[in-house]
C-alpha cells in the first residue's frame, strides 16, 4: 500500500501512497527510519479508514524554501520601508542559507529542532538572535495563511526571554577614566562626542542635526527625534554652542562626515566613530561600550545632580512621550542649568571637572 523512501533534496524520510488511483507524498519529518516506520503505520491505518485529513495533496507540499523566501519577501516589499526590507532580507537569506548547508530544501521539511540550531549558530547579540527568530516565524505564519504548509513549526517553540544580564553591560555607563581616554583620542569625532555625551541624544538623530536645528539665542536644540516621530526641543549645554563654528551656512550639516538622508547609509556611516571609541577603550584596557553609552552616562549624571525623573524623562526625548514639543514649560530654564552642571572632560587630566 505504502513504502518509505529517500529524497536527494531533503535529509527527512518521505512516505508515498497510493489512494484510490492517486499518488500521495508527505515528509514524515524524521530522519529516524524506525520511527518513520511508526508514522508510516499509523497513515496506512488512516487509509484504510478513508481518512486523508493528514495528507491533503497539493502542489505545496514541495515548495521549495528558497521559493518561498522570494515569494514571501515580494509581499515584504510592499508593506515594509526600504531599510526594513532589506534588513529582513539578509536576515531571511541567511536563514536560507542554512538550510542550504544543511541539505534542507522545502518548507515543509523545517522542523523546530532545526530553527533551533539555526539560531544558535549565529554568533550574535542575544536581542538580534531573537529579532531573525521573530523574522522567520512571522514568515512561517504567512506560509500557514498561505496554505503552503499545514503545520508550523514555531506552534510550540518558544525563544528564550533575554535575562537582563546578557545586554546590561552593552551600553554600560561610562566612567571618568572612560571619557578621559574617549575624549583625548577622540581626533575627528570629538564634537560628536561631545554632543552625545551632553546632550543624551540618540547617536542618529545627532548626526543629523544641522546648524539651523541650534537656536544660540535662546540656547536651544529643536529637531525631529526619529523614535518619537515629534519635533522635540532640548536645552543645549554653552560648551557646546562655543564649539559651534558661527561662519557656517545655517544649512549645513554639523556632522557632514556622519549626515546622510538615506538611513541605511547613516548607520554605516556612525558606526565609525562607534568603532573608533571601542578602539580607544579596548586600548587601553577598558570594557566595551557603545555610543548609546553616552546616553546612559547623561542619565546618570542629571540623576546624580538632583534632577526628577520625570524631568530626566523628557529631557531624554523617550519615545512615550504625548506631548509634541518637549520641556517648553516653566521647569525650561531650571532644565538648562541641569545641562550646564554636567561635568566636563578636560583631556590629559586623570578625571572630569564640573564647570
């Protein structure tokens, strides 16, 4: 009635049968012959019964995965901004070219102990592990919508949560031996640096301010914070508004080596200076940090001045903010005397000295 057999294309056993005057095929999703053997009994069983509720043939039961990832990302491309759906695309093709490797070549044939190994071959941060885990079951969920495949392999997989201790120290708070050595390798980049590390400011949303974003007569920063989607204004300390060079077409990007409007390409272009820090701190023996860093440092600073979280809050520009202009009430001017008491770094001395 039935036999099990091999295919060149995929590493799991396949069952085949004849019903009725037509040709049944289905993955038994294992790769254990003994234990094909079992599933293999258990459908002969179910034929016999004039039961094929577990078979319903059609041409999707062979659909290739690398197929399918094409055709899945053309949907992709219609719904997702350029930069997502090209970060989702590497993700997915790199996924793909897993399964390549490792002989798996319909959709079908991916089992959880598959995606499992997947993910813990990729020599990355836990957060990214799990973004590709949540890219590749939103996919397998359109394959099910779909009706590519009747039984998805994420039903009972689950991505361990992220414990605190594996990202707490990635954007650790810097400390002053840490700024001391930031500050005086800084070259180039020691403006942007100064400007993340009193202002608090996301990195790309620094790297896109142009002079006109500075009012220097009412000592303010008024831009677009990308996360928040909202024009926001910070209070800007004076030590920055004296490193403004005042000749300047008010147009001009004040970081012309990091300003790009095309997203993807600002990224890569902060990464340098990000790399050029972790450069500085790996030299001299300091633990890794990240530009985000900067932030976590400002935080802490105005905490330790004495400034209310919720003060800290808005200052900081986070994302759940309701408001569409930030610190524009009475508490203003008391916000950019907090700004001026950060402490400065003075290169070559062993510490940071408040104004």
């Amino acid at each position: 009635m039935s036999c099990l057999y091999n295919r060149p294309d995929s590493p799991l056993i396949w069952w085949t049968a004849n019903y009725k005057g037509k040709r049944l095929r289905k993955s038994t999703g294992v790769k254990n012959k003994k234990v094909a053997n079992k599933i293999k009994d258990h459908w002969d069983l179910l034929l016999v019964m004039d039961d094929i509720s577990f078979c319903v043939q059609n041409n999707n039961q062979s659909f290739g995965l690398r197929e399918y990832i094409i055709r899945y990302l053309n949907y992709l491309s219609s719904i997702h901004s350029d930069k997502m759906f090209l970060t989702v695309k590497g993700m997915l093709n790199r996924f793909g070219s897993f399964c390549d490797e490792n002989k798996i070549k319909h959709i079908v044939d991916i089992r959880p102990i598959d995606i499992n190994d997947y993910i813990l071959s990729l020599k990355l941060a836990p957060k990214t592990k799990k973004n590709h885990f949540g890219e590749i079951k939103r996919m397998f969920s359109r394959a099910i919508v779909e009706e590519v495949i009747s039984k998805d392999p994420f039903e009972h997989l689950k991505y361990p949560s992220i414990k605190k201790s594996d990202t707490k120290d990635r954007h650790r708070l810097l400390t002053p031996l840490d700024l001391r050595y930031i500050f005086e390798g800084a070259g180039k980049w020691k403006l942007f640096y100064e400007f993340l590390y009193h202002t608090g400011l996301r990195a790309g949303d620094v790297a896109l301010l142009k002079h006109s974003n500075i009012d220097k007569k009412k000592k303010v920063i008024i831009s677009l914070v990308r996360k928040s989607r909202r024009i926001h204004e910070f209070p800007i300390a004076d030590i920055l508004i004296s490193s403004l060079d005042s000749s300047v077409n008010s147009n001009t990007p004040i970081f012309p080596l990091l300003f790009s409007e095309n997203e993807r390409r600002l990224n890569d272009n902060f990464a340098k200076p990000r790399k050029h820090m972790q450069m500085l701190l790996k030299a001299h023996g300091r633990p890794k940090a990240t530009l985000h860093s900067f932030r976590h440092t400002f935080n802490q600073a105005l905490t330790d001045l004495g400034l209310k979280i919720e003060d800290r809050q808005v200052l900081l520009a986070h994302a759940s903010s309701e408001v569409t202009k930030l610190y524009t009430h009475p508490n203003f001017e008391k916000a950019k005397e907090f700004v001026n008491m950060i402490p400065i770094v003075k290169s070559g001395l062993s510490s940071v000295s408040p104004v």
